[in-house]
C-alpha cells in the first residue's frame, strides 16, 4: 500500500472513530435497560426516551379499553415479539405504552418504573385510576406491569386492573399485585397526570 493511500486510510479511520461512525448493531424488539444508573435512578439507557404528552387518567383507561375487543371483537393477543396494528408491542409494557399515549412501541417495564419523566414512585395505598402497578425486577419472564382501574372494597385488599397477560392477551380483571408483605410489586403515577 503506498505511504499516501495509508495516511487517507488512518486519517479516515480516526475521523469514523471521533464521530461515533461504526457498524450498525441490530434492533432489539424491546429495549432492555442499562446496568447502571443515572443519579435520580433513571436508566443510562432511558434518558433518550419521549417523556409522555399531557393526557388524563379517564383517556388512559379508554385507551386501555379499546385492546380488549380490537381483534374482531376479541383481545390483542399476548406477544413479546410482535407488534399490534397500533405499533405497540403486544407484550404488558407496549400495552401500557399505548394506554398512556407514549410513542410507540413504548419502553420495556424496567424504563416504564425507572424513567422519571414518565413515572414516579407513590405508595399502593395511594393508587388512582390510570396509575401502574409494576414488578420491575427479574427477566422478561417475571417483570409486568398493570394499568390500576378501581379498588375493589374499602378495606383495599383487591384492585380491578388492566393488564396485558401471556397465554391469554387483554384482560380487566380483580387482582392482588402488590398488595402482599415483600411484593415485587410497586405503585408509579405517571407523571403527565401532574398530580
């Protein structure tokens, strides 16, 4: 190689390098998180995330609703590979995505819990309508998150709740996330709420 064609070749090199410029890497189908933190417990990884736009609780629950007959009349089924006519993700964390109006396919559980200018923590004693209740921990097998609905008594021992489950699709069902002694289970108030 001649001295010329080996200066353009390092000068090129080092200019793809000061620019980020490399091989592309492949799309995941969900985002997974970063291993470390940001210093107010934000995902590295979810700083890029779109913070959600001004919508009410009554309009995340009418999202919410709309899974359950938007498959001819029946569910969106269940699929943490696929994507439902909508562009969300037919796994729990894209149904909750499009429920709270985020772009889609919406970020995976773990960003949904951590990202602050989506979500912030509140005890289970204060959950509201259109609030989430989100196991964050483990692996895609065992994370999950529902979209509150109701208590179902006053002594607040079941919820009604949305939720988008494996081997079934959509559901509005009684449940009892959370609400158990040392639950992974957490209560997040999307903060597009303002409250």
């Amino acid at each position: 190689m001649s001295k010329s064609r080996s200066t353009i070749l390092s000068v090129l090199v080092a200019g793809a390098v000061l620019t980020g410029a490399g091989a592309a890497l492949p799309a995941r189908a969900e985002p997974r998180p970063a291993a470390t933190t940001a210093a107010k417990g934000t995902p590295a990884s979810a700083k890029s995330l779109p913070s959600a736009g001004k919508s009410t609780r009554a309009q995340t629950l009418k999202r919410a609703r709309t899974w359950l007959t938007a498959n001819h009349g029946h569910q969106v089924p269940y699929s943490q590979t696929k994507r439902w006519k909508d562009g969300y993700r037919q796994d729990c964390s894209g149904y909750a995505s499009m429920a709270l109006g985020l772009a889609a396919p919406g970020p995976n559980t773990v960003a949904l819990a951590r990202t602050r200018s989506i979500t912030k923590p509140i005890k289970m004693s204060q959950l509201k309508p259109g609030d989430l209740v989100i196991d964050a921990i483990g692996d895609s097998r065992s994370r999950h998150v529902v979209i509150f609905e109701k208590w179902n008594n006053s002594k607040h021992t079941s919820y009604t709740a949305y939720e988008q489950r494996g081997r079934h699709g959509t559901d509005h069902r009684s449940l009892t996330y959370g609400l158990k002694r040392g639950s992974e289970y957490k209560a997040y108030r999307p903060v597009q709420y303002g409250d």
